[in-house]
DNA sequence: ACTCTTGTTAGAAACATTCTCATATTGGAA
DNA sequence: TTCCAATATGAGAATGTTTCTAACAAGAGT
C-alpha cells in the first residue's frame, strides 16, 4: 500500500529549505543550487532536483511554468498570481482574489480544480532603462 | 535602420501555416514537424524553430509556457485564456474576457501590457478514466 | 550490530531548443 | 528572362535544463 513515504531532513535539504523559506524571488534550480553551494559544495544538482520533487509532492512547493527558459520555483502555495517582467525575466507575486468562473457552456466538459493568472510587463527598472 | 525583414514564402513554410491555420491543439515544435515530415521528408527542425520564430515576431503566433515539458504555439491571436488537462495535458481555449484589474498599490510599479489566465483541470476524457 | 528505507553524489543520458555554416531559393530589379 | 542580394534551408553540432543510474551513506527501529 503506497502510504506516503517519510520526509528525512538531511543538511542539504535544510538548506534548501531555509533558502526557500520567505523567498519570493521565484528561483529556478539553477539559482537554488549555487546559492547553496557556497556553504555546501558537496551538494549535488540531483539533490536540488530530488527535494524540490519531494516539496511538490507535498504540496509545499509550486513548480511555475513561468519563464521561457527554465522551471521557477514558488514556496508560496497560498493563492496568489505573478507579474512576470518580459525583460529581465523578474517575477513578482500578486495577492488579489480576481473572480474567474468560467461558465459551464465554455468550460467544455472540464472539471476545473485550479487557476493562475499571468501577467506580463516591463519591471520599473526594466522600464526606466528601456 | 532595422527596418522589418521581408517574409520569404517557401514550400516549408506554407506546409507550417497551412498547418497551423485553424489548427486549436495548441501544437509542440515536434507535433509541428512530425505531422509536416509526412508531406516534406527533407523538412528540417531548425525550419520549424525559425519559421515559429519568424511568425511570433511579426505577432502572428503566441508561444504558450503552459506545458512543463516543451513549448507549445497557439496560432489564434486574438485575446482569450487556456484551459489545460493535468494528466493529458490537452489545451483548449477560453474565450472570455475576464476583469483583471491591478490596482496600482498592488503593482508594485510594473507597466502591465498583457495578461493570460490559466485554469487547470481534467478533461473530460481523463475525467472519466482518471 | 543488522536491516530496511530513504537520501546523496558524480556523472551519464535524455530532451528540447538554438546555433553554425555551406548551400539553395525567393522575389524584386535590371 | 536573367541576375542578384537578401533570406531560408538542412544536417549536425552545441547548449542548457532536467532526469536517470548506480554505488555509496545515513537514519530509525528492531
């Protein structure tokens, strides 16, 4: 019976969630594992990839399919939505209840469970330089 | 001066619109290229990457990070939202023109110039066998 | 101490996407 | 028509991200 596995805490996952905890810059696994490896050069990017995996699995992570180039990592799962700089890629969150019921005749048959709102735009830095 | 580059038609690339012109399954570049392969065996992938390329800078395509695993195109252009299966990740679209004002305190100095809804659910194909 | 489960690591592999560059085509101009 | 410069194509290499592999390590419980 598949029952749900055990969540060791090891170091590299305390770190990993430390650098997570109240982080809102949305970092991919990239940002994720060099920011960790200057305290942990041991740490491997398999490890980065099997945590952020075991975070998701439990709900307490969400995998943000934001950014053109890369998979962007959220430790908010409260609702929310994100503003997504076209530039430099920056990404902010946007804490505001929109009402989006999609009536039965569009929705085609859909069970819908879920919902994110993306907007795109010219971060103020982005928009002063360019 | 810049200027806009001219838009070449070739056999490759009539064989891509030809595809796309109608088309609402929200295809991957490989979806692209196997289905054209058929009738143009010599087709190259680098073809289908610089015409999508080319069609998204002249506005004539979106490109859509909806999918975890690859990029998909959307040739409709025309303002609506998408509504994704999380187990066949079949997209549909949503045309419905919601209310998604950001009041300016909660913009945090972002100049919003776009915005997409994503709603996530199971369609009615998984629904039922899922 | 032994065992079972789970986590770690380095490196390889898989995959989507972009790049390179020699060659071929296009569409307008002569 | 023929010619030409700009642009497009194709094969394959290169890049970047993510997943996989397999051997080893660490913990908790017996």
């Amino acid at each position: 019976m598949e029952g749900k596995t055990v969540f060791k805490m090891t170091p590299q996952r305390a770190a990993i969630l430390e650098y997570l905890d109240g982080n809102t810059s949305h970092p991919s696994a990239e940002d994720i594992y060099s920011a960790i490896q200057k305290k942990y050069p041991m740490m491997s990017f398999a490890t980065v990839y099997n945590t952020l995996e075991a975070l998701k699995a439990k709900g307490m992570l969400w995998e943000l399919n934001i950014d053109d180039q890369r998979k962007r990592y959220d430790p908010n799962t409260k609702l929310h939505h994100h503003l997504i700089c076209e530039k430099c890629r920056a990404v902010v969150d946007i804490f505001k209840d929109f009402d989006l019921t999609v009536p039965a005749d569009i929705a085609q048959g859909f069970m819908i469970t879920g919902k994110h709102v993306e907007f795109y735009g010219l971060c103020p830095d982005c928009a002063k330089n360019g």
